[in-house]
C-alpha cells in the first residue's frame, strides 16, 4: 500500500509539473480579447484586437479583460483537476491536497 502511495505521489508530482507546460486559450468579447495561461495559472498572453481600443471606453475594454483572465484561470484550474483527478479517481488523499 505504501509502495501504491509513494508511485501515485511520484506520478501526481509529474503531472503538476506537466501543467506548467501545458495551456489553455480563452476569447472575451466575441473574440475581442484572447488569453493565454498556463496549468499553473500563469498568464503567457493577452491578444487585443485593435478594433475594440476605444479610448472613450476604456472601461469596456478592462471589463473584457477582466473577463477573459478570470475565464482563462477557471479553465486552467478545470485542466489541472482533470489532470490530477484522473491520477486519484477523484478521491480525496491526506497529504496530496497540495499538489494541486
């Protein structure tokens, strides 16, 4: 059983370190705005279509901002749980909570 424990923690380690290069791309705004992150939420890219730079609506425009990041962590937390649930079948084990 310790042997099962210790390979799953090995393969879980793995895993997280296979969500930093892994990404997901999100679009706001009917494609105004795309977002790049990685599985480990960090941000590669931020890709402004020049036809919604409204300098009378800034406001709109950080809204749409807001929007795709926000949009684009919730998809990479998604990718990561699958990532990491599929490794434990969804069960919840002490001490491996922080690996994702």
């Amino acid at each position: 059983m310790l042997q099962q424990i210790q390979k799953l923690q090995e393969e879980m380690a793995k895993t997280q370190e296979a969500l930093g290069q892994e990404t997901v791309t999100v679009t706001a705004g009917g494609g105004a705005i795309t977002v790049t992150i990685t599985g480990h939420q960090k941000v590669q890219s931020i890709t402004i279509d020049p036809d919604v730079v409204d300098p009378d609506d800034v406001e709109m425009l950080q809204d749409l901002v807001v929007a795709a990041v926000n949009e684009a962590i919730d998809a990479s937390q998604k990718l990561a749980a699958d990532r990491l649930g599929a490794l434990t079948g969804g069960i919840n084990i002490p001490g491996l909570g922080g690996l994702m």
